[in-house]
C-alpha cells in the first residue's frame, strides 16, 4: 500500500521521463479488484496467479512480499532489476534508474520503455 502511495506521487516525474510501470499482482483475475482495493493498486495492474507471466519472461519464480522491479527495453529484454522492501527506497531506486535511463535512451533513438513491477 505504501509503494503505490509513494508511486503515485512521483507519478508525474515517472511520465515526465517516458518512464510507465505495470505491476503484476500474484493473484487470481477474479481477485484484482479486491487486491486493487486492499493495497489502493493504481491502474495497470495485471493478474499472475501462477506465476506464468513472472516465469513467461524469465523475471521470478515466486514474488512474496518484497516488490520486484524490473526494466524492459523495446524488445522485451530485462536491462535492470530492483528488489527493495522499503517502499520509500524502492521508489526513489526507480524513479534514479528512470532518469540514467532516461538520459541514455535520450542521446539514442525514440524507443518506447516499459518497466514491470
């Protein structure tokens, strides 16, 4: 609950950079609302009961309690991970990798950039 806070105050920063976050809850699709409501989830939050999309793209074999972040380049390849149970310095640890990301991608050609967490 205290990392979506803290997202989405940081939000405008996030989007400001190009920077969007999917964030995958370990639950069933019927139980999105309820896991939505229980941790006051923002938008773009997708379903993984069984872990098939976290095992699909090769990012964790069980997500428990400590958020995984993970950023994707525009071919879907993993260019960093952020695993960190203090919400306040989780999100400060991506909204840092969003900026040298940001920087990098900058000086570079338009791609798009996803991140999953």
């Amino acid at each position: 609950r205290e990392f979506f806070a803290l997202y989405r105050e940081k939000l405008e920063k996030f989007r400001a950079l190009g920077f969007h976050c999917i964030f995958i809850a370990p639950v069933a699709f019927g139980e999105l609302p309820e896991f939505r409501k229980r941790n006051d989830a923002p938008q773009g939050l997708l379903a993984d009961e069984g872990f098939g999309l976290c095992h699909a793209l090769g990012i964790a074999d069980k997500v428990y309690n400590t958020p995984f972040s993970y950023a994707l380049d525009a071919n879907q390849k993993i260019i960093s991970r952020h695993s960190n149970s203090n919400a306040h310095n989780h999100v400060h640890d991506l909204l840092r990798e969003a900026e040298k990301l940001n920087a990098v991608f900058s000086a570079a050609p338009a791609r798009p950039l996803r991140a999953i967490s």
